[in-house]
C-alpha cells in the first residue's frame, strides 16, 4: 500500500464541511455491437453528484466463444452533450497495444444521460470496445468498434452500434456499499461501529463511511476508482484499485 501525505486530509475537511447524504445506485448495462460481441456489466452511479464508480463485466467475443472481464474502471467524464461516458478495462492500464497485441487488454466504454443513466446515449460515438486479447477472433489483430480514434487503427470489428440498454439493478447494494459491509465483518477491529447504507455518505470525489469508534474512514474516490483508508493518524493509504478489493471481498462479477 501506498502511503500519501495529504496537504489537505479529508478528516479536517470533513469537520469543517458538511458531506452529504449520498444516493448512488447500482445499474446494470448490456452492449450489443453489428458483430454480435456484447458487454454485460454493471457500475455504480450518482446521479446528484454526476460520479460514476466501479464499472465492471464480461465482453463476449460470440463468434468465437472468448470471454474476457472487464475489471478496472480508469476514467469516466462527461461528454459534453449531458452525458457520462465511462471506460473500464481488462488490465489495469489504459495502454492498449494493436498488430500484434504485445499486452492482451481489452477495453469497453459506456456512455449515458447523466440525468438518469436509464433514458440512454447521449453521444453514440462515445460508445466503443477494443478487444486485443490473444482469443479474440482478428488473433494477431485488434477487434474494435470505434466511431471516432486517433490514431486509426487497422481493422474495424464491427460498424455500429446495435443497442446499450441501462437498468437499474435488481440488488441495489452498490459494489461500494458491499465493499464497506465486508470490511466491517472482516475487520471488525479496524470499522467499528458497524455501519449500514444510511451511513454512506459523500464528500467528492469521495464515496465512504465514518467509524466513529475508531476514527477512521474508509472510501472510494470516484477520481481514479482507488480505496482509501484514513486511520486516526491522519495518513492516509491508497489500498489499490477498488476492483483488487471488491474481488477479495466477493463484491465483483
């Protein structure tokens, strides 16, 4: 774990400043592309805060029965007409490498009315796929589906976009939420009280919870998808990519 000295810690802050209730809600999405590949997965979203957290799934590559997950969410933004688009990857790297794939990553992004993720695209070239990986079906060259890149790469996987249809989840337990309950009983000694959702609470880009009995907090940031810790001591440690612990907590697909 990485230890960061904050110039400024969220503990004063949020004595200063009050956070507030935050409401994310779990969505699940499936991609469906002219070459018949699909992505289904599921992220986290708030609308009030318009922040978008642990976007994760499985692209099926149908022709050839490949499936590969996609695991680190690395940015989401807005799109400038209203929307979010958010990109998550196999590897927890944006470096994608094309002819040959020399690192096997795979990308997807999603794009959604940041108003309510469920009303559908708001920038239909925003949505895209790259699938580099070894079994993918061009092999030695990138599968992609993109409406816009530079550089252009050479083979185009597909030219459009069938459907993206977002849902709300049928278990609204965010993946964050499901995350602090198992830190909770995994370490009890660590979080204390046990807290429940209406105990969440954000303070952006921060998604976390406030034991009191240790005065400690513990968080996502909705900035690069992290888990931070924040003990007493007032150093705070970045744990990792929020997908490496939401893995080991069972809170991942």
């Amino acid at each position: 774990m990485n230890r960061l000295k904050l110039s400024i810690l969220l503990l004063p802050l949020c004595l200063f400043l009050t956070p507030v209730q935050a409401k994310p809600i779990r969505y699940e999405v499936k991609l469906v592309l002219i070459d018949d590949t699909v992505f289904n997965g599921s992220f986290d979203y708030d609308i009030d805060t318009q922040e978008t957290t642990n976007l994760q799934g499985i692209l099926d590559d149908t022709l050839m029965g490949n499936l590969e997950p996609i695991r680190y969410q690395l940015n989401a933004e807005p799109d400038g007409k209203g929307g979010i688009t958010a990109y998550a990857y196999t590897l927890p790297t944006a470096k994608i490498a094309t002819n040959p794939p020399v690192n096997s990553n795979v990308f997807v992004a999603i794009n959604f009315n940041a108003k309510d993720p469920t009303l559908g695209v708001t920038d239909i070239t925003k949505v895209s796929y790259m699938d580099c990986s070894a079994g993918g079906l061009m092999g030695q060259t990138c599968m992609y589906d993109l409406s816009s890149h530079d550089p252009v790469f050479p083979m185009d996987g597909g030219r459009g976009i069938r459907s993206e249809v977002i849902t709300k989840a049928g278990n609204p337990l965010t993946s964050s939420d499901c995350l602090f309950n198992w830190a909770e009983k995994t370490y009890g000694n660590l979080f204390s009280p046990t807290q429940s959702v209406a105990n969440s609470q954000n303070f952006s880009p921060y998604y976390f919870r406030f034991y009191a009995d240790k005065k400690a907090y513990l968080g996502i940031s909705a900035k690069d998808n992290h888990v931070y810790y924040l003990p007493a001591n007032d150093v705070m440690l970045d744990v990792g990519h929020a997908y490496d612990s939401l893995k080991q907590a069972g809170c991942s697909k």
